[in-house]
C-alpha cells in the first residue's frame, strides 16, 4: 500500500464518520442516542444540546478530511 493509498483511505474513512455524524444530530436517530457511548455525553447534557455537539463534531471531522485531502504529500 502506498502513501497516497493510505491518505485517501484516511481521508473516506473521516468525511464518512462526518457525515454520520450530521446525519446522527440532524435526524435523532432513538437508537444512536440510547447506545452506551452515545449515553456517557447525552447523561450529561438534554439531547437538543447532545445534537448540536454532534453537528459541530461532524463539522469539525470533515473540516478535517479536508484539509488532509489537500495536503501536498512530501516523498
């Protein structure tokens, strides 16, 4: 496997976990917020809050996918 192979692996790997993300805050799927990790922050703050942080993680995960995709790679 190359570099280039493995950065654009990387980079599918973030913009999907982003997007799963938005589409985890934006439509509230019962089943993601009930699960045991999702618990451990939606304990702790109401589920409209709970919603907007996983927007914004989102956002942020495919800000970062981003700019690994337009990283110049250094051989």
């Amino acid at each position: 496997m190359t570099i280039e192979v493995a950065k654009a692996m990387l980079v599918c790997i973030f913009a999907a976990m982003g997007v799963f993300s938005i589409a985890a805050g934006v439509s509230g799927w019962p089943w993601f917020y009930n699960s045991i990790n999702a618990r451990v922050l939606t304990g702790r703050m109401r589920r409209i809050h709970a919603r907007i942080f996983y927007i914004i993680v989102g956002l942020v995960i495919i800000a970062m996918a981003s700019y690994l995709f337009l990283q110049p790679i250094d051989s």
